[in-house]
C-alpha cells in the first residue's frame, strides 16, 4: 500500500505503526498499526510496553451468494496530524473489498498508559448489483460490521480468553476455548452499544494484552444487530483461531451499484476490561 505523512512523499509498505513516548521519555512503544490486510491494532502506552494482542478488522464483510468477502485490501493510507505531541492524529484509508469500494477515516487520540481509543467513520460504496445470502445473515454472519481477530490455545497460549457484551436481557460473557465452534449459543441483539473481546488475566506468554471494545456511536438501532463468533481449533500460538463480530440482521439482502454505507464507531484498547459488571 501506498503511505503519506503530512503531505510527505509517498512510500509503500505492508502496514504503517505510529509510537508515542511512554511518561518517562525513554523509549517510544508502538500504539497503533494499519495492515495492508484492513487489521489494525492498538495498544496503550506502558512502560514496560505492553504487547499487541487482540486486532480489530475493518469492514464490512460479507457473504453473497457462495462468496464470502472477509477483509478489505487498503490501497493508500494518509496521516495528518503532529506525530510528537497532536491530541488526534487523522488516519484516510482507501481500498476494496469484494464489490465494496471503502474509505476509512480514523481520529486517533493521544493514547495513556491505560487507554487509547480512535474513532472510525467505514463508508462503503457498492460497484455493482450485490445479494447479500439470507440464510447467512439469519444465523448472524451474513454482513458483519467489523471483527475482532484474536487468538487463544490454552491458559498460557492466549491474547484474550473473554467476549463479552449487554444484551436486552442482561450481560453475556463467554469464556473463550480452543475447540471448534459457535463463540455465542443462541445469542440476543445488542442492548447496549459495544461488544468486547476481553483478556482478564495477566498470565500467559505475552503478559496483560489489551482488552479491546468496540461501541457504536449511533446508539438508535442498537437492536439490528447480534454479536457472533467462531473458534479454530489450533496448537499455533501465531495462529489468530478466534473470530468475533458483529452482524447487521436489518442489512437489506439486495443493494444497487452506487448505494453507500456509512457506519461510525469507537474503538478502545485498555488494560483493563471494560465490562466488568457492576454488582
């Protein structure tokens, strides 16, 4: 993909990482990475630095007919902001995915050493006539908003070991297991704004890796949309098996060349979990 910093000349590259300085100013830890791939990553600003772990993946994917259209391939990605000190950085990305031509503007805040969330505006356009497959979004996979892509094999072997979120009926947590299957039996739609895959230990290989929310910003519809997942089996640490995401059930199952979608939510990596619940 094609990089630009500030009106800079262009590079290429396969992603682009921006650092800030942890309190000390001794060393400058990544917090934030765009993938080539639509994942990025974020991470608060620790000293000593905490570890990337659980990626978010841009959307929306999709499956029409057969075709499943899982990430998108960012073309040009565009930075503008003081990458010293600036309270937001602007990130513009520009790619496709399947028939979907997207663009992606993300408000990065200046991250903490607890937290660093960025806002993300998704506008996705169809190229052409699309039928999204109806059995697909009726079991809540049919038109996913964004995912989560994280990885857990076993106590050690982890990057988070929770998803969770709020539904009409109360809070759902689900403990994450390296088997085959659904992450949610029988889920409800959202009832509250965010879905989270969450880590809510410090053990493991690479210490306490972010808890990683997602909350949408629009809070009128929250009930068009149902959280899923699904778990791969795996003995490879280096082998992200964890899937969670968010289906719009209300997605129509037919869009026209030209129609736009256009989502808005926060993302927000933390080293602790949000959804604690409240007793």
């Amino acid at each position: 993909m094609t990089i630009s910093i500030n009106n800079g000349p262009n590079q290429s590259g396969s992603f682009l990482a921006l650092h800030h300085a942890i309190a000390s100013g001794k060393s400058w830890p990544a917090t934030f990475s765009i993938y080539s791939s639509g994942y990025m990553r974020l991470v608060p600003v620790t000293e000593p630095a905490t570890h990337f772990g659980t990626s978010v993946i841009l959307g929306p994917a999709y499956w029409s007919g057969y075709m499943y259209f899982h990430n998108p391939k960012i073309d040009t990605v565009h930075v503008e902001g003081d990458l010293q000190d600036a309270d937001v950085i602007t990130i513009t990305a520009l790619g496709h995915l399947g028939s979907l031509d997207v663009e992606y503007t993300i408000h990065l805040s200046k991250p903490s050493d607890e937290l660093v969330s960025c806002k993300v505006t998704q506008v996705a356009k169809w190229c052409e006539n699309v039928t999204i497959n109806a059995n697909r979004l009726e079991s809540h996979q049919g038109f996913k908003l964004f995912q989560f892509s994280s990885m857990f094999v076993d106590g050690n072997y982890h990057d988070a070991n929770s998803a969770r979120y709020n539904s009409a009926y109360g809070f759902v947590a689900t403990e994450l297991s390296n088997n085959n299957g659904l992450v949610f039996s029988n889920p409800n739609p959202l009832g509250e704004p965010w879905l989270e895959v969450a880590h809510t230990d410090t053990d493991g290989w690479q210490g306490a890796t972010p808890s990683v929310l997602v909350a949408l910003d629009n809070t009128a519809f929250v009930s068009e949309y149902t959280p899923q997942g699904w778990v791969t089996q795996t003995q490879d640490e280096n082998d992200d098996n964890v899937g969670v995401w968010l289906n719009w059930d209300s997605s129509p199952t037919t869009y026209k060349a030209g129609d736009k979608i256009t989502s808005n939510y926060t993302i927000t990596a933390s080293c602790t979990p949000h959804s604690i619940p409240v007793e």
